[in-house]
C-alpha cells in the first residue's frame, strides 16, 4: 500500500456544521496525526488545519466529505514523498 503525508485546510463558516465535522474527523482518526484549530471570532469563521499520513484515497475521500458539508470549505496540499507499507 502506497502512503502520503498530506495537509488539509478548512475553513467553517457555518458553526451549525461542525457536529458532522467533527465525527467525519473522528471516522478518519487513524490517518490524523495533528490538527490545529483557531476560532476567527472578528470574521466569524475558524480555521482548522489537519494533518494526515494514509492512503490517498483515504485523504481523497475524507477531503470530499468535509468539501460537502455546508458552510465548510476544504483544501488538500500533497507532499511529493511517496511510500511503500506493508
């Protein structure tokens, strides 16, 4: 199996979301190895950043689920370093 070492960004517009962020994050536990959040209180957003180590269809498909969530905006960036895992 093929891992990456990926970042994912979000951005939570709509607070009303973060319950279902949350246990999609939870679902994905086992390829996070750090997040960092910051509430935004001036502009009324947070901003999450997490960082993940897994497959890359693991990171696709948990990048696409928090993309649909409404009010929730999502970016992946790839690091170029791929590896082979038993």
């Amino acid at each position: 199996m093929e891992k990456r070492v990926a970042v994912i960004s979000i951005i939570v517009e709509r607070t009303e979301s973060a319950e279902r962020l949350n246990a999609i994050l939870h679902e994905y536990g086992e390829y996070i190895i750090g997040r960092m959040g910051l509430p935004y209180r001036e502009c009324g957003v947070n901003i999450i950043c997490i960082a993940v180590d897994g497959p890359q269809d693991a990171i696709s498909a948990l990048s696409g689920k928090i993309g649909r969530l409404p009010g929730v905006t999502g970016k992946t960036a790839y690091s170029n370093v791929i590896r082979e895992v038993e």
